[in-house]
C-alpha cells in the first residue's frame, strides 16, 4: 500500500477557536481537515508546515507543539499525519486550495464532515476541553 506523510496545523486563535478548511480538490473533495500538506526531503515537519500553510493560505505561522501523529488507512494508501498546535503570525488566512474555511469553537468542531484522520485529532481536542 501506498504511504503518505504529512503535517496538518491545528491553528487557534485567542479566543480559543480552531481553523478548518475544506478541501477542493482530489478523492476526498468536499472533506473538512486541518490545513498541511506533505514534507519535502530534508525538512523538518516544523518547517514542512510553516512552508505548506504560506503555500495554502499566504499565512506566516508559529508551530508550538506536535499535538498527535495518526496513523490512518484510506482505501488507496496509508497515512501519516503530524498534528501541531500552531497560531498565526501574520497573514490573513486566504484560501488557494480549499473551497472554504471556518472558525470552530470546541462546541461547533462537530458541525463540520471531517475527514477520518483527522477525525481523529478533532475527538482528542475535544476531550482536552
């Protein structure tokens, strides 16, 4: 089976709200995720996220801590998704890729089709509340 690795960024903000973001495109349009994408030989995942979220969202943001890394099996390959508690720096969260975006309180994360993986990390955020 195919493996893919990736960095998702769980971005909040001060008021405790979380980013997500619509995918726009591939097998799994339509789905809601944690904005990233996949690392680069010979980057860190720190900077393999800092890279895809400018990339994605023209948006500079600080990594502050690994949240999770899932291990999920889609029908056509094998994910691994580094999960990290980030916030913005600057920028203004401007969608290249995705087809919409939306801040989430803890109480609205479910209010959103999340895809499986990171289904996962929405259920452990949850708990931490």
């Amino acid at each position: 089976m195919k493996q893919i690795e990736v960095v998702a960024a769980i971005i909040h903000d001060e008021a405790g709200r979380i980013f997500a973001t619509q995918r726009g495109y591939g097998d799994m349009k339509d789905g809601w995720e944690f904005p990233g994408g996949k690392m680069e030989p010979g980057e860190t995942p720190e900077e393999s996220l800092k890279r895809e979220i400018w990339e994605e969202l023209e948006t500079n943001i600080t990594v502050e801590r690994l949240v999770k890394t899932v291990e999920w099996d889609y029908p056509k390959f094998h994910l691994t998704m580094h999960c990290f508690w980030c916030s913005v720096v600057s920028g203004a969260l401007t969608l290249k890729e995705h087809e919409a975006a939306r801040w989430l309180t803890i109480d609205q994360l479910d209010c959103v089709d999340w895809l499986p993986a990171d289904l996962v990390v929405v259920e452990d955020i949850k708990k931490e509340e």
